[in-house]
C-alpha cells in the first residue's frame, strides 16, 4: 500500500464459492446439456426471481430448509426472502399463471437457491438447482417419461453405468395398510430411510420403540426391503407382502407398467430397478419415485431424485395441481466428472491457441483467426506480440491442446505449423487459397477433423 | 376457498417478473449465442455469489447503483449486499485470484443483478447483465477484438443493420487540452453527453454556466461533436481540430489502426463508425469506447456498450490491471427482437408435438419418440389419449408447427401422417424399417429437412 490507498481484503462470504473457469466451463457444459435433454421432450425454461415475498416461501413453516432462508426487511418495509429451492416458486407461478400456461404444463427452471446452513466440505449457501416438472396431468405416460428424461440426462453427461431405482409409494402404502401400521406412516419411513445407516437389528429397534411394532410386523418392514432382482421377480414378492391392500396392487401395477414401458422406448437394459423400500422424504410424494445412483461412484448419493405428487399448489389455489418431476444434482455430478476423471480442467474454452509472432501481421493473424471461428472453431488470439516461449507458457498454463503457429516464413509461404502441445509434435498445412479452396480453408479443415475427434474420443466437457 | 383453507395470494414482488416459456425461450436462445460467440474467442466463463460482503461491493460510495443496493444483515450479524453490476465482483475476484489466473485473463459472465431502483417501464430490480473483459493487457489488439466480439454476437442474434459507434476517450482528452478545458472535463463531458436532448444552443449555455467555456471554445466542443463521416475524413477534421495535443493525437491513430483492423478482420463493412464526442461515463473509461445501435430501431438505445480502462481493481489491490471490456443489453435486445418480428412467440422448445392417438400403443409412441429424439429431434409427446382434437389444440396454444399423427390405421400400415399445423397440410411417411433404413428413420429424415429449412429460413430463436 505504498500508494497510501486504503483497500478492501477481496474475499467471499462464508459458505459462498467463485466459479473459477476449470469449475465453471464443466458447469456450464454440464447445464448445456441438461438444457439440450429437457428440450428434447418438449419441457420448456421458465425463471423466477431470487427473491420473493417472506410469505410466499414461508408459508408452509417448520421444514429446515425455511428456518434457512436469508431473509430480510427491503427498502419499501416488505419482508422479502431469498428462494430455497425451485419447487415453492414453481407452485406460485404455476397458481399465478393457470389460467395462460394451460395443462399439462412441462417446465425445467435451472437458477440458484440460497440456504443459511452450516457450511461444511461440499455444502454451500448458495447452490445450483436444476428441476424439471410436467404439472397437471395424473398420466403414469408423465412418470414413464420423467424416467426416460433421467436416463437421457445421465446418458447426455456421459455416464454409461447408473441405476435409477424406482418404486410406488402406493407399495409402501399397501404395506402399512396390511400391517395395520398406516398412523405409523411417518415412523416406518423414517425408519426405513435409516436402514443403510443402522441395520436391520437397529431398524427393528427404532420401530418398536417409535410405533410399537412388534417383531413379526417389523419382519415383513424388512422383507420388504431386502427384495431385489428382476422386475418380474421383485413384483411377484412385493404381491405376496401385501397381498389384500388394493393400493399396494395399484402401486405394483405402476410398477410394472413403467419397467416395461422404458425399455420399450430404449432405456438402457437394466439402468431401472425397483426397490419396493424406496420412499424419498415423508409426505410430499404419492406415486412413484426416483433416484440415481452411479454403479462406479454409488456413495456420492443420489445425482437425480424426485418423484409423482398429488397437489402442488395447494398454498396458493384450490384447483388440484398433480405432477411428477425430479431434480439433477449438479454439484454432485460435476463431484462425480471430476472423481472418474470426465473433467479435463481446461481453463479456457478455446479449440486452439493461436500467439501473435510476426509482430507486423496483426491484421492477417486477425483475419486467419476470423476465418478458423467462421468454420466453428474456438480460437484464442494471444493479444501481445511477446516471444513465442512465453505465449506457450501462456498456453501451456491454459491447457490448451493446439496451437497454429505462423511466422514470418510461414506468411511468406502460405503455410501454418499445427502443432500437437501435449505431443510436441507438428505438421505443416497450406493456409493460401487457390481455386480449390479459400484462405484457411485447409487448415480449417485439418483443425476440425483434430478436435471433433478428441471431442469425441474423450466425451468431455470442452465446449 | 370451499376447503376451509387460508391460501397465499400468489404474486411477485414490485419490479420483479416471472419469465414465462414465450419471454424464457429467446431468452436462453440469446444467452446461448452470447457464450458462444465469447468461447469462439477463448473468453472463459466465471461465476461469482449473489451475495458478497456490503464492503466489498459498497466501497466506491456514492454512486446511484450502490444507493439502490439489497443490504441486510444476515444471521451470522455480518451486513452483506446483492450484486448490483458483475464489473465490482470482477474486480474483487481478479484481484483474489490473481497468481491463480494470470494475465492476460479473458473472462465472460453471464448473471443476475439486483437494484432497487423506482420500477418503471422495461426497468426491473431483477436483470441479467452479460458481459465479457479482457484484463491485463494494454495491447490494442484486445481492444480490436472486443469489437470484434461486439459485432460477432450482433450477427449471431440476427441483427444484419447495426452500428458500432466508437471513440478513444484521448481524443476528447485532446480536445480539453486544446482548449485549456482539463479542469472542466466533467461538466463539459455531463454537457456533450446532453447535447442530443438539449441542442447545441442549450449545450453552449450549459457550457458557460457550468464551466465559463465561452463562445469560441464551446464552437470547438460543438464542431468535434457534429464530425461525422467515413474513418478518414472523420480523423483528419478531429486532427485539426485537437492539433499539437499529443494524448488527442494517439487517441486519433488508435481510432485509425482499430478501425482498419476490423475491416481486415472481415467485420461488416461500415458497422464500425467513429462518433468523436462519444464518452460513456465520466471517470471510469480512458481509451477507447463503443457503444451499438441497431440500425432499423435506435431509439432503444445502445445494446452493447464498453471500453478500455486503466485500473479495475485498484480498490482490492495496488496491482494495476488495465483491460477492456463490454456489456451486452439483454433485455433491451429481446425487447428489441420482439419490436423487429425476429421472435416467433411460440412457448415450446419442441420441433415436433406426437400426440397420443391409438390408446393401446402407449409403448409404441415412446419408441418412436426416442428414435426421433436420437435423430436430433425435439419432440413434445401428449401425456394422455384424448380425443385427437383436443390435443392438437393444445398443440396450437403452443405454437407447435409440426404434428406426427399415428392412428390405429397408420400403425398397421407403417405409416404415419406429418401435418404442417399452420397450412394444415399433410403428407404420409413410411414408419416401418426395411434392408434400407430402421424404424422411424424416413421420418426422422424428412422431419429434419424441415425442421433445418424453418431454422434456417427465420433465424429465429426455436432452439
């Protein structure tokens, strides 16, 4: 501070993230796609402001995620929050614009969601969702596609071993209903949902103590959810657990109706598995549900859950609003890339690198540059005529794969070095026109056959 | 409210909105040409947090952007603010992130800003800035390539008429010193800046209140400002004008070199015009400046503006760190687009609506939908097997273009019916594979011809 000047430390909130460009170009990448997929089933963008009324967002009370919300008094005297998540914006758009949006109505809403949570490693207050909805129609052809659309996803990321377990909760239903355990709904679940953690022994435990289940009763819980296997198989053994309840047989049927119904459309064998325990949060769904696991990467959770509701709005309207839908998990998915190794950790988005040598030539180098992005190449321009060592450093630190390098010999040819820098290797290709091509145009074409084929042969992020 | 239950209106705060599907699809078409026109140039995406500490973002004081700040304090007791510009959070992280980055560092972010200005027409307290800088570099060349990128994203939204408008700050430099005005440099700048709204008599008068420019010196101010005309005649009239002043004379040859450099570059003959008395902003900008006005609608003001300055981040660090850069106006070129017919309205993002006409064949519409969607295909299939003319209205609410309609008939012909919803012509398509092409192919290809034909022929934003 020689210059007597007083500064600001440059540093971000507690919990708060920059997106450094080796984070944000696979995120974006990764949002690209996502987009591209949604798309693709005719789900259409829609966005929502950050902030909201307090009492918008906080009506339903109690959930953690509200007690989380930043929220604060505005300059007009409103109470005014910050949204949580996209799901309570979603229900007052959809109350609010009934009667213009029509049903069924399929929207995805990609934006970030803030939460005042205690931070800790890979939870942050401010985080990226990434949902798609088809609100208004109680179709099991919306739950069959919502499964297809998670699958499109995972495959359109480039992951080629997942599982998305499925189930009905008209199974878990049928069961409580056949135990005589339906006002001990939400103890079961919750106990069920501990399974992984606890054990059976400690599964039984909780029950008995939560909701008084007696040995036997808690015997058919854990039946229910050791079963696996084939579809066919698992269903059969479900219809004996719960043998009598017509919602549990409803709830099987779906069941059956989906598994079928993906792999008629072409899901991949076997990416679909019922798993009759599966119940994904206490009372907001009613139908089937979803969640993902990757097969090479299983302990980084779920990376896209969610699941059939019967009424989405009901805070806001009284007209009944059933959907389905599920939410991507970007942060971990982006967690995942990285761990197998999917993320090349470029730092620029660029195609090649091309340095300024011939410092006299800026307008030719310019005009090449312009030529090579014509051709949809992503050329970076080195914007000083330093030495060509340095501008490599620079390219070296960048990542970048390629670089067209032209001297003074080179413009005096007609000629271009293309050179390989992990490789180190070169070749030289003719960039003067003649009546068979144009200026660039066979180095244009030489630079593309190069990245379209390590853009294929990686299947990674890289534009 | 029959039930009994005490609902949330559902509204939005004043000067916030909604993005409905018809405003969010040319929307997110937009942002997406954006990146890749600024990845085309090696820009790198960032992402920073909404909310920052209220010193970081507050520290200049003063300006009316940071008066309109959301500020609160937040449950920890620390007072933080939402980012009212992505130019303060750029300066915050190139000075954090410094070692790590490099220079030169070429960056785009694309984000939501939060003012809370009086809401009045087309201005929101909500709005997505989109900008993209070079820092750390003097050189010219990213000076030349910024307008570059500026007419570049032009061309890519559609836009065919449109002028750069640009200037060097020097040149107005020179001026002042020509005329012994240095001291005055904001009044008389505040006065040029009106000169469209107030003429040139109420500028003279502005002139002599606010700085006592008398009347020969406030001729000089007026004759920089009406030299219009082609580059050359343009430098030679400002030469004279500001001669024996050395700043004015380097701003003049900077003007001279940028101007031949992007015509070399192949930019739009005569998109680039040099407007003298062009300032953007008093104290910020110091060499060259630009701002864009679309030919066919320049009352809406400039859609892309920037320029060059000396020190971005002196507030967060004594590193000096020259760059330039531009905003491009999203709202102002959706409203723009909208104004010029170039938005076709519709509020699905997909190619072709499949409704569900053969109640049995469920599966069968699945498959076929994946066949096309894996053909590039952006299909929106109807949830339920309504009666065809009830789906194909939704289709027409949705401004669906295309419809392939498959009947009992048609699936055991293997065939189908592709009808064009606004002539309400049809055709017949074989569905069923032979030894020459699998099952959907012949219509995958003949939808994507006109699918590719309709993109092609509006330049609208379908996808």
């Amino acid at each position: 501070m020689g210059d007597g000047k007083q500064r600001i430390q440059p540093r971000t909130l507690k919990g708060f993230r920059d997106y450094l460009p080796a984070a944000a170009i696979p995120r974006e990448w990764l949002i690209s796609r996502a987009c591209e997929v949604y798309r693709s089933y005719g789900f259409s963008p829609i966005d929502t402001p950050a902030l909201e009324y307090e009492e918008v967002l906080a009506g339903k009370g109690g959930e953690e995620s509200e007690k989380q919300m930043f929220r604060f008094e505005d300059a007009g005297g409103r109470r005014v929050a910050m949204r949580f998540d996209l799901t309570v914006p979603l229900a007052r758009f959809v109350a609010q614009y009934a009667h213009e949006l029509g049903t069924p109505f399929k929207r995805y809403h990609i934006g970030p969601v803030w939460r005042g949570e205690k931070p800790q490693k890979g939870r942050y207050r401010e985080f990226l969702q990434c949902d798609f909805d088809t609100v208004g129609t109680r179709s099991a052809a919306a739950d069959i596609e919502s499964g297809l659309v998670i699958a499109d996803l995972l495959g359109a990321l480039g992951f080629e071993r997942f599982t998305v377990r499925v189930n009905d909760r008209r199974v878990l239903a049928g069961l409580l209903e056949t135990l005589d355990l339906v006002q001990h709904a939400p103890a079961v679940l919750r106990a069920l949902d501990k399974l992984d953690k606890i054990g059976p022994e400690g599964m039984a435990a909780e029950l008995e103590r939560e909701a008084g289940v007696d040995g036997a009763r808690s015997e058919s819980v854990l039946e229910l959810a050791a079963i696996e296997g084939a579809p066919g198989a698992v269903l059969e053994r479900v219809g004996a657990l719960i043998a009598g309840s017509e919602t549990g047989a409803a709830g099987g049927e779906a069941l059956a109706r989906f598994v079928s119904a993906v792999e008629a459309a072409g899901a991949p064998a076997g990416a679909f598995r019922i798993q009759p325990s599966l119940a994904r949060g206490l009372d907001y769904y009613t139908g089937i549900v979803f969640e993902t696991i990757l097969d090479e990467l299983p302990s980084i959770g779920s990376v896209c859950g969610g699941g059939r509701y019967d009424d989405l709005a009901q805070r806001f309207t009284k007209t009944p609003l059933p959907g389905v839908g599920a939410s991507l998990g970007v942060d971990r998915l982006l967690a995942a890339m990285e761990e197998l190794g999917m993320i090349e950790g470029s730092t620029t988005p660029a195609d090649v690198f091309l340095p300024w040598f011939s410092r006299e030539r800026l307008d030719d180098y310019l005009a090449l540059a312009a030529r090579l992005r014509a051709a949809g190449l992503a050329v970076e321009f080195y914007p000083e005529p330093k030495k060509l060592g340095a501008q490599l450093k620079y390219a070296d630190r960048r990542k970048h794969k390629l670089a067209v390098i032209v001297g003074d010999d080179e413009w005096e040819a007609g000629s271009c070095q293309v050179k390989d820098l992990e490789s180190g290797e070169a070749r030289t290709v003719r960039l003067a026109g003649d009546d068979r091509a144009g200026f660039g145009d066979d180095l244009a074409a030489a630079l593309s056959e190069v990245v379209k084929g390590r853009r294929g042969a990686s299947g990674r992020p890289r534009s």
